[in-house]
C-alpha cells in the first residue's frame, strides 16, 4: 500500500512538473504599445485584412464584408483592435480548427515574424487536410480571352492554377484552379451592368478542378486559355496557399472595372512575395489583359507560357484548311457516321477526324442527341480502321499572346473639320479595343469600347463642348465558315453631338445632344484574306429635346468590310436609315484608316460623308493615337 502511495504521488509530481514546464513554455504573446501601433500600420498586416482608406475614426475600412473574417466586433474599421483581438485569440488554449492560429494561418505566420514568437503548437486537421488536398508545387496565371456574349467576360478574364508536386502538362488538367467571381444571380443584361459597375454583387474565391475550367472556357464558350507559370518560390506558393485559406467563403464587394477577379489575383500575388506593388498601378480599372501585362513585367515572373486553344479553333482549321468537299462529308458523318464515304483514304481520314471533332463539340456545348456517345464511338471506330498518321493540324500559337498585345487605355489628338467648322479634338478610351487598333492579342472581328469619350474645341468660335460619350460599343464580326454560321451584330449606346437644328430638322452648321442606342444584326463573310464583310440589319433610337416629338428612330442596311494588314487597317462602312423624322431617309458613309507608328502610336484617318434627304455634311479628320 505504502508502495502504491509513492507512485502515485510521484506521477502527480511528473504531471504538475509537465503542466508547469508546459505552461512556462507558452509564454503569452505581449506587445508594448508603440509596437503595437507599428504593427497595425503596417502595409502587410492592411494587405492581409484588405484595408482600405476610408472616413472612419481610424481612417481605414476593410472591402472583406464577411464578419468571420475579422476577430473582433470593430475589426472591419480598425486595422489596431483587429490585431489586438489576433494576439488575444492566438493567447488563448487551443480549440482545434475554431483557434485563430487555424484559421488565420497567414496572419499568425505574419505576426509570428515580425515578434520572433513560435507559433502555437495547435493542431489544425481541416487545414491540413486541405492543404494536403491541394499540395501546390508552383503557381500559374491563367488568362481567359474575351467571351463578347458575356457582360462579365467581355474583356477576358484571369484566375489561377495550383500546380501540384509531380504534375506534368500531360495531367495539368488535375490540378486545382483559384477564382475570383462576382456570385451574379441576375439574368438581364441591363440589371446586371448596373450591379456589377455598383458593387451591386459579392465577390467569393473558389477552388475548383483546373478540368472544370477548361471545360468551361475552352469547350463550351469557345475561349483560348494562355497559361503563364510563374517563377515562385516554394515559401512563395505557401504563403499564397495560407492566405487562400483565410479567403474561403469570405464576401468582398466585386466592381466590374475596377475590384474585380484580375485585381483581387494581384493582392494574392503581392502577400506571396513582399515587395511587389501591383494593384498601385490600376487605381481606376483593372482590365484582364493589363494586369498580366503587369504582372509579368517583374523581372523573373514568369517561368514558361503555354497556349491552350479553345475547341473551336481546331474546326476553325479544318474549314480554311481541307478541301469543300472533305468538310461537308465530315458534316454528314457527325449525323450519320455509318454512310459511305467516296473519297481517297487520306480524305477519309481527314473527315472522320473533323467529323469526330463536330461532334465532340456540339456534344460539350449541349446540343446533342440521345445517341450522341454512340456516334462518336462509331467515328472513332471506324477512323481507327484506318491505317494512316492523323491528318488534323494543331491550331498554331498566335505570334502575340495577350499580354504582349496593345494597352487597352487609349488618348487621341485629333484635327478635323464638320459641321462647317474646323475643330481639335481629344479623346479618352479607358477600354478596350476597337477594329482599326492593332488585332495582335485580340480576338478577331471583336471591337468593345468602353466609357469613350471626346471633347471638342471649336476654333472659329473658341467654344468647348463634348461631342460624345459611349456608354459602350460593341461589334461581333464573326464570320461564316463550313461549320459555324454566327450572329453578326453590334450593340453601342450613350450621347452624341447631332447635326440637327432646335427644330429637328437637318442642319450642316448646328448640332444638338441627343441620347443613343444603335443595334443590329447580320451576316460576315471573309471574301478575300484578309478581307471580310458583313451586312446587318440595324436600327436606332435617339431622344433630345431638340428632336421633333423630343425622339426619332430610325430602321435599315448596314454594310461594309475590313482590310488589314501587318501595320495598317481600313474600314468602309455605310449605313443607310429610313427615319420618321423630318429628313426622312438619311445615309451616312465612312471611310476610316490606321497605320500603326510602332509600340504604343499610330496614326488614324477618317472621312464621312453624311446625306440626309439628299443633303449632306462632310467631315475629315487626322489624328494620333497613344496607347496605355
């Protein structure tokens, strides 16, 4: 007995000796008061919590809107009390996932860093799981060209993939993709325009198979991806991750120009590597294509480029690139791949490929039928009886990526005459691309300007006025081949100088301001390259008070063609309009011309000739263009 009492009180002296040792070991982290206060003004510590200036007492509120992000009740508007409620959280015992130092393993590590503590020794299973999960190697930026029938993807759009340990480009698709969207639940364009410039919608991170991506952009909206992988450290990639991990679930006000998914990436990228400064240089937008421009003009940034066309591009090539009559087989046999095909084997060959191709395309954009993996199979078997190398060619890389491309900022000088009076001119074009700028890294046929505008000096008179301000303006030339027979249409809507008196009647001198919205839709042809050509049938609607009954529209052909070539770009154009309005039919004509002076200049010539009821107005204009 006596034996049993001395163990006993000798292993509650070991476990009081432990617990003490255990507890003198965790020593609470305290900070003085002036460090304190260095430590909640630091640049890092505002990056992590996304502070922003603000009218607050201290000066600075968070974009995060989720309350989970923030310890305590006034951490959203006080990046101080927000790091003290850190230190408390991190003092306290240890509760699993649910301590601070699990959920907020950045912010912990941060801290940690800059106060030379240890980090808690907590377990954190969901975190390493997760983490485990992901096991990123390196990090890519991906870029997704422009989607034209999409409002949120018109100018293209970014994300990032987490390139695990042992992955090659044979299994990229595996690996896991980081997003940044706007939750959008609004199906009309106009109400989504409103929310999305407003803030109007949350903004999420999400982490998807890279798989889903991919189907997404490349097979069923037809969108090229170029993949940049970036040169970052491992301690890089796994700050990154620790940051991710904070931003799950966590709502940020999501701007369709400015705090959007290409923004939100750069904030990412500045806590993987102190010392950059990316979101400085988009105070006002942050358009796709320029922040990885951006991005990768840091020295040593990227690593390797990789282009990934859309499905569409490989059917594109087979229509310029085999013969009528292989195509229109391959038609046939993506409906009924059992007829019998009368051509050389080659041909065969090439038909069955297209045809297969067709069909996994239609399949992948939801346009099947119920028999539809059956025909493929048949395709597949019968092209495999054939013993000839492939015959379909690989969509080439484009010379110039996206990024390479022209800025999509644009200021023009310009000097002109109409209206009976000569003038100077200055434009502004935040975004993004017109017909006649420089179609390297752009989608062909598309034009998307955005907030254009033009101010004009009278010289006679010496008066200063706006001539016009867009809205937006959009064309979608996509041309017709052997497989795809698109929608041409434009869309363009704002305000504009008119050449009309005070009583809506024509007039070649006076000019009055009137609201606009022009549409339309047709066909496009390449007739020539690099010709192409394109007939819609447009109509518009201006109103202004200057106008008779205060609006007039007007119904008729629009029809033109573009020529480019490596330097230079033309455009003719004419639209004719049968109004119900004093002058009644009314033509306008132009003629408009680019020649690029070399990066970021180029010079730009139009002419037009304006014919209401058989009168008309002239203007000539030259001007230079720059590009930032």
């Amino acid at each position: 007995m006596i034996l049993l009492m001395l163990r006993a009180g000798t292993l509650c002296l070991v476990a009081v000796t432990c617990l003490i040792c255990s507890l003198a070991s965790a020593t609470p982290l305290e900070l003085p008061a002036e460090k304190l206060r260095e430590l909640a003004s630091s640049p890092t510590w505002h990056l992590l919590l996304r502070y922003e200036p603000a009218r607050t007492p201290s000066g600075f509120r968070s974009e995060a809107r989720s309350a989970h992000y923030f310890l305590s009740n006034d951490g959203r508007e006080n990046p101080e009390s927000e790091l003290k409620a850190l230190i408390a959280a991190l003092n306290t015992p240890a509760k699993g996932d649910e301590h601070a130092a699990c959920r907020f393993p950045a912010r912990t590590a941060w801290l940690n860093e800059q106060t030379n503590a240890e980090s808690p020794s907590v377990a954190c299973p969901a975190y390493d799981e997760w983490r485990g999960l992901v096991n990123p190697q390196q990090v890519t930026l991906v870029f997704a060209s422009d989607y034209i029938n999409s409002p949120s993807s018109m100018f293209g759009h970014t994300f990032l993939r987490l390139d695990a340990s042992g992955q090659t480009e044979d299994t990229r698709l595996l690996a896991y993709a980081v997003n940044y969207a706007a939750q959008a639940d609004a199906k009309n364009p106009f109400t989504f325009a409103v929310k999305g410039l407003s803030g109007g919608y949350p903004g999420v991170f999400s982490l998807m198979p890279y798989y889903e991506k991919v189907k997404e952009y490349s097979d069923l909206e037809n969108r090229d991806l170029w993949e940049y992988q970036l040169d970052l450290t491992p301690d890089e990639v796994r700050l990154l991750l620790t940051h991710l991990w904070e931003l799950r679930s966590v709502e940020f006000p999501y701007y369709f120009l400015t705090r959007n998914c290409s923004f939100q990436l750069l904030a990412l990228l500045e806590f993987a590597r102190p010392g950059l400064a990316l979101r400085k240089d988009f105070p006002v937008q942050a358009i796709p294509t320029d922040t990885v421009r951006r991005v990768l003009l840091e020295p040593g940034m990227l690593r390797q480029k990789t282009y990934r066309p859309a499905a569409e591009r490989q059917l594109v090539m087979a229509a310029h690139h085999f013969p009528s009559r292989v195509n229109t087989t391959a038609k046939k046999l993506a409906t009924s791949p059992e007829i019998t095909v009368d051509l050389p084997p080659t041909e065969v060959a090439a038909a069955l490929e297209t045809a297969f191709d067709l069909s996994y395309y239609q399949f992948m954009a939801g346009n099947n039928a119920p028999d539809q993996t059956r025909k493929m199979r048949t395709l597949l078997t019968r092209r495999a009886a054939i013993d000839l190398p492939e015959q379909r060619l690989k969509p080439a890389e484009p010379a110039v990526d996206p990024a390479s491309g022209h800025p999509t900022a644009r200021i023009a000088l310009a000097t002109g005459h109409a209206r009976d009076a000569t003038y100077l001119a200055l434009r502004l074009r935040p975004a993004y691309h017109d017909l006649l700028d420089p179609p390297d890294g752009y989608r062909p046929g598309a034009h998307i300007d955005f907030l254009d505008g033009e101010v004009r000096l009278d010289e006679d008179s010496q008066r200063l006025y706006v001539e016009r301000m867009a809205a937006i303006d959009i064309d979608s030339l996509a041309p017709f081949d052997a497989f795809f027979k698109p929608v041409s249409w434009f869309f363009g809507t704002g305000w504009r100088q008119a050449a009309v008196d005070g009583n809506g009647a024509f007039s070649d001198e006076a000019h009055h301001g009137v609201a606009y919205l022009d549409t339309g839709a047709g066909i496009s042809l390449t007739v020539a390259n690099p010709v192409q050509c394109f007939l819609q049938l447009g109509m518009d609607v201006e109103t202004g008070h200057s106008l008779e009954k205060g609006w007039r529209s007007g119904v008729g052909p629009r029809t033109g063609c573009l020529a480019a070539g490596d330097e230079w770009r033309i455009r003719l154009q004419s639209d004719l309009r049968w109004r119900n309005a004093p002058n009644g039919i009314e033509h306008q004509l132009r003629l408009e011309g680019q020649h690029d002076l070399g990066p970021g200049h180029a010079l730009r010539l139009q002419l037009g000739l304006l014919q209401p009821d058989g009168q008309e107005d002239i203007t000539m204009e030259l001007g230079w263009i720059h590009y930032f």
